[in-house]
C-alpha cells in the first residue's frame, strides 16, 4: 500500500512540475506576444509619421507647382491682353473687311 500511494505522490508531483513548467512556459509566449504587438505598433507609428511627412512634402510641392502655373498663367493673361489692345482695331477692322468681302 505505501508503494502504490508513493508512486500516487511521485506522479502528483510530476504533474505538478508540468503543471509549473507549462505556466512558465505561458509567461514565456505571454511576454513575447506582448512584445511583438509592442513592435507592430512602432512600425504602424513610423509608418503613419512617414505618410503624413509624405502627404505633407507632396502637398507643399503641388502649392509650389500651382503658383508656378498661377504666375504663368498670369503672364500669359497679361502678354494676351497688352497683344489684344495693341491690335484690337486692326483686328476688327481684318474681320470686317472679311465680312464684307464674303458678301
């Protein structure tokens, strides 16, 4: 009787020392699962700084672009317009000369 409540006691403490090696063993995997959601949300971060650096540069380069083309666009208005006024008259008068001919 004591030899089989030895070996009841013998595997209740190897169960035990599963039982402690396996919790231990959890920590374990706890800790690295904790570390690597630590690691994702690093990289989400560097990577949601560097579109919005991004986002930041494109849109100042595309101002710079649009008052490019605004200036452009600008001088283009004005050497149009000083062309316009200077033959203006010359120009209706070949239109209408063209009018009148084509009768």
């Amino acid at each position: 009787m004591k030899k089989i409540l030895q070996i009841a006691l013998d595997a209740e403490q190897k169960a035990q020392n599963i039982i402690a090696q396996a919790q231990i063993e959890k920590e374990r995997c706890d800790k690295n699962i904790a570390q690597t959601y630590t690691i994702k949300d690093k990289y989400l971060e560097k990577a949601k700084q560097s579109v919005a650096e991004f986002e930041q540069q494109e849109n100042s380069n595309t101002q710079k672009v649009l008052e490019s083309l605004d200036k452009e666009l600008s001088c283009s208005m004005e050497n149009l317009e000083s062309r316009f006024e200077a033959s203006a008259d010359e120009w209706v008068d070949t239109m209408y000369r063209g009018i009148i001919d084509m009768q």
